[in-house]
C-alpha cells in the first residue's frame, strides 16, 4: 500500500531539490537517499519529476533574457538567412541534443521509475562520476567560450545528458563534464547545460504529473496542494542554487563536488552493507 505523503516530507523533499538540481551532485539521487534515511520510503520518481518544474521555472527566470534572445534570432534565423547569429544556432542545438534524452527517457521510463532507483546503483554512480568529474577537470583544456559552441558539442553533451536518468548521476556533472572535455569554459559548460536541461526536464515533469498523484506502489502519495508547495520551495532554494553554483564555478573546480560525492557514495555503501537502510 502507498503511503501518504506529509507535509514535512514534501517541504523538504522540495527544498533539498531546489538545492541540488543544478549542483553537480544529483538531485534524483538525493531524493532518492534523503526519502530513505527520513522517511524510510522513496517518495518516487514522478514527484522528484514534477518537483523539477519548479527548478526549471529557476531556470526560466534566471536565463530569461538569454531564452528570449535565443527565441527571437531562432525564428528570425528560419525566415533570415542573414541574421543566423550564435543564439540561432544555440536554438538548434538545444533541439537536436534533446532528441537523444527524449527518446531513451521514453523507452526507459518503466525502468527509470523502478530498478534505476536502487542505492546500490546511486551509490556506485555517485562514486564513478566523482572519477569523471577529475579526469574532465584534468585533461579538459577550459579554453573555449560559450560563442565557440558547435553542432558538435550540443550533440555530445545531449549524449550526456541521458546519463542523469540514473540518479547520482547529475545531469548539470554529466553534460558540463562533456563540455570540459570538449575545451569549453567551465561557465560556457555549465550555461549551456542549464539550457539544455529546460526542454528535457519541463517534459518529464508535465509527462509525470498524473502519476505523481497515483504512483502506484513505486512512491508516496502526495496531494495537489503538496507537490504545488513542494515546487514552489525547489523554485526558490533553486534560484539562489544556480547564482551561487555560476560565479563559484567561474573560480573553483568541479572536484569540490567531486570529493563530496565521494564521502556521500562511501557512507551510502556503509549503510546499505550494514543494512540500516534498504537499497529497494
């Protein structure tokens, strides 16, 4: 029987999303750990899903200017072959590198909401991709700007990005990780992986939202006015997360996060083996 979400549950589950959805940490799989040492029960993949929407709408907000722009020379750049500037391109890139995360999200989505949420599996990919996170770091040459972006590195970093459908993952550690080994500045990478995440997300969230309140058996249930509170807090913690994440990453590396995940992974593994808590 599905249990009945509180509303503690859902203010924190929010908060702690808004928090980590732009950090390089994985937000799925700190729900994921969060709702297990808490709660003793995943809150489910559709209600981390929903709670997005309102980290997207940080985004959203944050990059407001950038998006308008980006739209304006897009549909100017259809009609215009004179105007096709950088943001017109950046329009198209946005769109072909979402095509590969729409489609095997699609696919996978059963197994997304089930067995691709066991702590085992955070535990490792929290681990490994602290690994990616230094060789990116080590051997990406951090020396093109965001004006450099080609075809080709928005179709690598789409790649990428389908590795966040995993939690512990992190879909801004996968697709700025991509963008480090490409040469991209840091900031570039992180500012377009924020962009990129905004189709993908908002779909998944509104794909989602029906089974948030039916989750049938693979999460806690929570009511209308849960998840919109919910996702008003991810909203907010969420907006502050990506001001601070973009000047800290200007100056700082990605290892920082990278030496956290590690801690986290290495305790999680320690509870599992001593079975405080159930990977399932």
């Amino acid at each position: 029987m599905t249990d009945t979400m509180s509303w503690t549950q859902s203010i924190v589950l929010g908060a702690l999303q808004g928090l980590t959805e732009f950090l390089p940490i994985s937000s799925s799989g700190h729900l994921r750990i969060a709702s297990e040492l808490m709660f003793g029960e995943d809150a489910g993949a559709s209600f981390t899903a929903v709670t997005q929407l309102g980290t997207e709408a940080a985004v959203l907000l944050f990059f407001a200017k950038d998006i308008v722009r980006i739209i304006a020379a897009w549909f100017r750049g259809l009609f215009h072959a004179e105007e096709r500037s950088l943001d017109y391109r950046i329009g198209w890139y946005v769109i072909f590198a979402t095509i590969p995360i729409g489609i095997i999200g699609f696919v996978l989505k059963d197994q997304i909401r089930t067995t691709g949420r066991n702590l085992w599996l955070v535990a490792i990919m929290l681990i490994v991709f602290a690994g990616v996170f230094w060789l990116a770091e080590r051997y990406g040459k951090k020396q093109r700007p965001l004006e450099e972006l080609t075809l080709r590195d928005g179709l690598v970093m789409g790649g990428a990005q389908c590795l966040a459908l995993v939690p512990g993952v992190s879909r801004s550690g996968a697709t700025a990780s991509a963008g480090l080994f490409l040469g991209l500045e840091r900031e570039a990478a992180f500012r377009f992986s924020f962009l990129l995440a905004i189709p993908a997300v908002t779909a998944s969230g509104l794909f989602s939202l029906p089974d948030a309140f039916n989750p049938s058996g693979d999460g806690m249930e929570a009511t209308g006015p849960q998840l919109l509170v919910a996702t008003i807090v991810a909203f907010i913690v969420g907006y502050a997360a990506i001001a601070w994440l973009l000047k800290f990453v200007s100056n700082h590396s990605m290892n920082w996060f990278g030496a956290y995940r590690v801690i986290l992974g290495v305790l999680l593994i320690i509870l599992l083996s001593t079975g405080a808590i159930s990977a399932t």
